[in-house]
C-alpha cells in the first residue's frame, strides 16, 4: 500500500483538504486573538452555523445561494456578538474571555438543535463539482479540489490585502502594538470590529463549504474547536503564516497519522502540541519576534 | 492567602448540615443526586486550588479524574486488588501525571497554560478511547465499593455510599485547606500575584507549581475513584475536556479563589441541571445564559458576591491592619 505512489497523491490531497478548511476557520481565530487578544472558543459555533445556514438555503436558493449568504449571516451574526458580548469583555483577561466564549457554544449548541433539531441535515454538491476526477493517477472527487482551491485563493487573497494595501499596514501595525497604533491615528476600534466581523464570515464560509462534506450536526461546532485552536497555538497566535504552517501540519499528522499509525493518530497531534508549548510556548510562527 | 472567615465558616457548617439531614432522609433519587454532587465537589475542590489559588486554569482536570477511575477499575479488575490498595494506586497515579504535567507546563502561563493542559488531558482522552485494553469506547465495567462489612457497613447501600462520599468531600477539603495554609500555599499564592518576586526570593518555581498541581491531582483522582465507585462504570467521555470545562464553570459560578465557593457551585449545578432538565432538554443552553451573566457582572460567583457584599456592609476593622503588619 505504502509503496503505491497514487496512495501518496490520494493521502495527500485528503491532508490538504483537511489543512485548508482548518486554515479557513484558524485564520480568523487568530488574527482576532493577535489584534485583540480575545479567545473566542465560539468561533467553532459560527462555523456550525454557516453550515447549517448554507444547508438551509440551498433548499430553496441552490448551493450558490448558501455558499454566499452563509458568510452574510454570519458576519450579521458575529456583528451583534460584537456589540453584545465581545466589546465588553476586550479588556477584562482571558479567563474570562474564555468563560463567556464558553457559555456561547453551550447557548449556541442548544439554539441549532432547538431550530434545526438533532438529526444531521444533508446538502447536495452542486452538479458541476460533483463526480470525480483523475489526477496523478488517482480518482479524486472534484469537490475536495474546489476546497483546496477555495482555501488557496482566500490565502492569497488575505496574504495580499495584509501585505500590499494600507488597511493590511494598519492591521499588521495593531498587531504588533495597538496603543502606538492608535497614537498614530489609526481608529483601533472600528479595525477590530472590521476583523472580527471578516473572521467571522470565514467561519461561516468554511461552514458552508464544510456542509457537503461532513455532515451538518448540532455539535459539529464543538468538534472542530479544538483542532483550530491546536493549528493556532502551535502555529503562534496572531499570525498569519502561523496559521498556514498550523494547519498544514495537522492537516498532514493528522491525515497520514490515521492511515500509518492508526492505534496512535490522535495522541499523535496532543504529543506535538504539547511538544510545540514545551520548546516554542508560544507558538512555531509567532506575530511577535 | 487563604484564611477561613467566619462566612466561609458558617457556609460549610451550613453545607454540612445540610447534606447530612438530607442523606438522612432522602430516597433512592436523593442519595444518587448526593453522590454526584460530592463527586463534583472533590473535583472542583482540586481545581480550585490551582485555579483559584496558583491561577493555573487547568483543562485537564477531567483527564485526572478519568485516570483515577480507569486505574482504580484495572487495578481492581485485572489486577486483583481490594478497593483499597487500589484506590491508593489510582490516586497516586493521578498524582504522578498530574505532578508531570504541572512540570512540564510551568514555563506556560495564561491562555498557553490553557491549552497545554488541554493538550495533555486530550492526549490521556485519545489513548484511553482507541487504546484496546481499556475498552476503547465501551468504557469500563465492574469497579468494586470499598468493603467495610468489618465496620458494620454495607456500602452497597445507597445512604451508606452518599455518607461515605460527604466523608471524602470533608477529607478533600481539608487535604486542600492544609494545603493552602502550609508553605507551598503561600508561595502558590505568591506565584499567581508576582512570579518574579518569588523567584527572587529562591523559589523554585516549577517544583512549587508541579507540586500543587500533583496534589490537586490525588484529589482529582480520589474524585475518579469515587466516580468509579458510585456508577461501578467507567467511560472515556470521563476524560473529555468538557468535563474540564464544566468543572471550570462550577468553579466560578460558585467563586474562584473561594474553596467554600465551588463547593456550592457544585450543589447548585448539580441540583440545577436535574431540575432544568426535568423541565427543557436545552438545560446547557440555561447553564451558558447564566454563566455568561456571572461572568458579565464581574461578581467572583454566588460566593464571591455574598462575600464583597457582606464585606462592603460592615466598616472593615482595623485590627486586621496591625496585624498584617506585626
């Protein structure tokens, strides 16, 4: 099995899959935690709700319609957490941060079982990226390509806006220290709300795409937290190669590991993130040198 | 530092009247409910001493208790052993991992300690749920109750158990406070306000932390023997960091930094989480409203707000002052 090349193209097509959707959800979660220092563990819940969101629409506006709106309705909703909750509780430590992100995802669990129920929801593959596709002498199904595709474009996309426009300066520059940012004319507040909301349509993006794949179940949220929060703190919080590199290795430990060393490919990632906080705390890529 | 007010006084007192009235008269539902809460309350007890106390906010204290239970049922089942020895064995296997990954997360603090608990409660989760020995995801069956035939009592019984349970809450209790007015509490205590001054002072700081986490440790898992004992059932949903979590939230809805607190915390929690889920199937949803409103209003939990309340009633004394200075 091992020594047959298309099952090397097969596994690591499936890791880079598994990265990019990662990456998608991970890079919100960190360039807000980098610019705000705010842990939304909730962030998990917003991706659920795109998926449920995309799931629901494309009933009646097909899977466009939901691919599009789900991000919509996720930034709405991530603008009303904003005001609510999230501007409140910026200053108030991690703990607590923590807590309140936390009694989210138990209000947010319950809420999507309460309007959708408990039964996992299907949705369908648009027809033309449904069916497979021979590449490298492998049958892989186009769909799996498009969520790599989709995550390479939204990398180079952010890559550019952060690197080569001036709202990507202001936000690199609060990043680094938010009071000189501030000093030096840059409206903080108004940047952090612009980047929780566009985290947040993330989410719901990698909910939508995420929905055909897996299926769309009230704790799909939970499921998928800790694997983000283990690509960002071993990538470094708040930066954004870090969340390339984060997702990249546990998309690949994770994807070979299950097909190598299946008695050991979950304690496999808990050993390298432990082994990542034991000698770089704070993280292989931190925002910070 | 800890010290014992007379409300936190007049709080246990209360408890502890309380629970033995009603271990007297409650039915079969009743003693249950009981056990669980004193489970609980061993648990948060243990977090609450290096949460609370040392600001380490551990999301592994589930895996602490899990391993306790699982080690207690192995040693008990396949090892032969008398509920006992190996209760003593689980625990102090609890302790050892506990004081290893206390040594080893040291250096983390804030969100990194976070996740690095996570990651090693994650880990121990993985292991007990593919690992083929342990029952992978069937869990365990078959853990013995202590035999205390020779004393007269049937711990089969369930009043015996629930009072046998408050006995070792009152024991985790004082293994924590001891703990807290000893030594390496008041370091403890020091290491959450200022590192660097403790250090400075010729602390060694790991060795501090690692060993506060290894007794919060035992008692996480005298917790898991005791969970082990009650539902003679052992799975690996015990490990899960959401029993970390809601462990967490027991601990602050009831008042970080209190150790009276949690314990009613747990009284609360429990009791609430049978009364709403009698009542809603979306009784966490209830559970993360009142949270997220404890969190909000800056209170430190139930506790804590009666504490800054009463505290802010009466003119502060000023004894207290010479004597902090003397």
């Amino acid at each position: 099995m091992t020594t047959d090349l298309g099952f090397w193209v097969l596994q690591t097509l499936n890791a880079l899959q598994l990265s990019m959707l990662l990456f998608l959800l991970s890079v919100g979660l960190t360039v807000i935690f980098g610019l705000m220092h705010f842990v939304n563990l909730a962030h998990g819940s917003l991706y659920a709700f795109g998926a449920y969101v995309a799931a629901t629409l494309s009933g009646t506006l097909g899977y466009w319609g939901g691919f599009l709106l789900a991000p919509l309705a996720v930034a709405v909703l991530g603008a009303g957490l904003y005001f609510s909750l999230i501007q409140s509780q910026r200053r108030a430590g991690p703990m607590a941060q923590v807590l309140v992100t936390f009694g989210l995802i138990f209000v947010a669990v319950d809420a999507t079982r309460l309007v959708w129920g408990d039964l996992p929801i299907g949705i369908a593959i648009p027809s033309f990226l449904d069916g497979q596709i021979a590449l490298l002498g492998v049958e892989y199904p186009i769909y799996r390509l498009f969520i790599i595709a989709l995550g390479l474009a939204i990398l180079a996309l952010l890559t550019l806006v952060l690197t080569r426009t001036q709202v990507g300066a202001m936000i690199r520059a609060g990043v680094d220290n938010d009071r000189m940012a501030a000093c030096l004319g840059i409206n903080v507040e108004r940047m952090f709300f612009l980047v929780f909301v566009v985290g947040c349509a993330l989410a719901g993006l990698a909910g939508a795409v995420a929905a055909p794949v897996l299926s769309v179940t009230p704790d799909m949220g939970l499921q998928i937290l800790i694997p983000t929060l283990i690509v960002i703190v071993i990538g470094g919080l708040g930066s954004l190669r870090g969340a390339v590199a984060g997702s990249l290795i546990f998309g690949f430990v994770q994807t070979f590991g299950a097909v190598l060393l299946p008695t050991l490919s979950s304690v496999l990632i808990y050993a390298l993130l432990a082994a990542v906080l034991v000698t770089r705390p704070e993280g292989l890529l931190p925002a910070k040198g | 530092m800890f010290t014992h007010t007379p409300l936190r006084l007049a709080t246990l007192a209360l408890l502890a009247a309380a629970a033995l009235t009603y271990a007297a008269v409650a039915g079969f539902f009743g003693l249950e409910i009981l056990a669980e809460i004193a489970i609980l309350a061993i648990l948060v007890i243990a977090l609450d001493l290096v949460a609370g106390f040392g600001g380490m906010v551990s999301l592994c204290h589930g895996a602490l208790l899990g391993v306790g239970a699982y080690a207690f049922t192995v040693a008990a089942n396949d090892a032969g052993l008398t509920a006992l020895p190996a209760m003593i064995l689980a625990i102090a296997l609890s302790t050892a991992l506990a004081f290893v990954i206390g040594a080893v997360c040291a250096r983390s603090t804030g969100i990194y300690f976070i996740m690095a608990t996570l990651a090693f409660g994650q880990m121990a989760y993985s292991f007990v749920f593919q690992s083929p020995l342990y029952g992978g995801d069937d869990g365990l069956s078959g853990a013995p109750r202590p035999d205390l035939s020779a004393l007269g009592i049937d711990l089969t019984d369930s009043r015996a158990f629930a009072l046998y349970a408050l006995l070792l809450v009152a024991l985790a209790y004082a293994v924590a406070a001891a703990t807290l007015r000893s030594g390496l509490g008041r370091s403890l205590v020091g290491l959450h306000h200022n590192e660097k001054r403790l250090r400075a002072l010729g602390l060694t700081v790991w060795r501090a932390k690692a060993t506060a986490f290894a007794i919060s440790g035992a008692l996480a898992g005298l917790a898991g023997c005791l969970a082990a004992q009650h539902t003679q059932y052992v799975s690996p949903g015990l490990l899960s960091w959401t029993v970390s979590g809601e462990a967490l939230v027991v601990v602050i809805l009831g008042g970080l930094g209190t150790l009276v607190g949690p314990i009613l915390g747990a009284v609360l929690f429990v009791i609430l989480k049978h009364e709403i889920s009698a009542l809603t199937p979306y009784w966490h949803a209830i559970v993360g409203l009142i949270l997220i409103a404890v969190v909000m209003s800056r209170a430190n939990g139930v506790f804590g707000f009666l504490e800054t309340r009463l505290a802010a009633r009466k003119p502060q004394p000023q004894v207290k002052e010479a004597k902090a200075d003397a």
